[in-house]
C-alpha cells in the first residue's frame, strides 16, 4: 500500500484502494476498508463560501445512501486555498460534531505542489482537470467506482446533489 510519505511509483497504484492515509487522531486508514462502495473523495474547507451548501448537500447524499452499505464520502480538509481551512485536527473534530457530520474525515492534507498528498496526485493523474490536472479550489470532488477507479471529476461549483445521478449510475455495477 502507498504510505503518504514514501515516493512510489505511479504505475504501480491500481486505485485509491492503494493508499493509507491518516484520520483526524493521527491514526493509519487503508483505504482498502472502503473496497466494494462507490466513493466521492472532496477536498473540503470550513470557511469557504462553498462551505455551506456543500456541506449540506453531503450530508443529505450521505443521509439518502448510507443504509446502502455501498458509498462513502471520503473528506480531507485543505488549507491551501486563501486559508480557508485553518482548523487544526482538535478543532475539526469539533467542527464535524457541531455540524453533525457523519462520513468520514481524515487529517488536513495538501492537494497541490510538492507536499500534495500521494492519493491526491493519484487522483489528479486520473482525472484531470479542464485547464491543468490541479485542484483549484475547495470542494473538487472525484467519484470513485467500487474497483477505486476515479470515474469523474468534479469542479467546486459542481453541487454534491448534481452528482447523485453518476452515483446512482454506478451504484449497481
């Protein structure tokens, strides 16, 4: 599996089912666990003028198809656009109770440059993005089949309510 601070080769990750990553306590998530559900993976922000409606929607697609068994929303906050994710790990856990947030949230990461989360260049490499395969801004979203294979891309004026049509699509394959 791809440990977030070892170099690997790119050609060698089959999915994000490849990756571990850290949740908010620090503590190693194979992603393996989510192998047979769809997963939308966001970059999400507390304090971003998307924030609102964003959140919203997620939790009301993560109320619609958890009893599923087969989704997950995977979010990992980033504080690499304007600030907008200052929180620190203590301060999120705190956040996601209030908000009442119930799919899974993993350590602040970065999505771009040098230090950018291996599962996120995975991600990018996939799916690339209109103008450049970076991350523009909070709240892109990539939707993952139950193999782990980024299908779709989304940008962050894409709403999570818009995307439950692709979901539901590959929902049953």
């Amino acid at each position: 599996m791809a440990d977030e601070n070892i170099e690997f080769d790119w050609k060698s990750v089959d999915s994000i089912f490849d990756f571990v990553v850290k949740n908010l306590d620090g503590e190693d998530v194979p992603l393996e666990q989510y192998r047979g559900k769809v997963c939308l993976v966001v970059n999400v922000a507390s304090n971003c003028g998307l924030t609102k409606s964003n959140y919203r929607q997620l939790k009301e697609l993560y109320e619609k198809l958890k009893d599923t068994d087969k989704f997950a929303i995977l979010a990992f906050p980033c504080n690499q656009f304007a600030g907008q994710e200052p929180a620190c790990e203590t301060d999120l856990k705190e956040f996601k109770l209030k908000q009442k947030i119930e799919f899974d949230f993993f350590a602040k990461i970065n999505v771009n440059g040098k230090e950018a989360a291996p599962l996120y260049n995975y991600l990018k490499s996939k799916q690339g993005g209109i103008l450049g395969n970076f991350i523009k801004w909070n709240f892109t979203k990539f939707l993952c089949n139950k193999q782990g294979i980024p299908v779709s891309r989304y940008g962050p004026s894409t709403e999570p309510l818009e995307i439950e049509k692709d979901i539901m699509a590959i929902l049953d394959d």
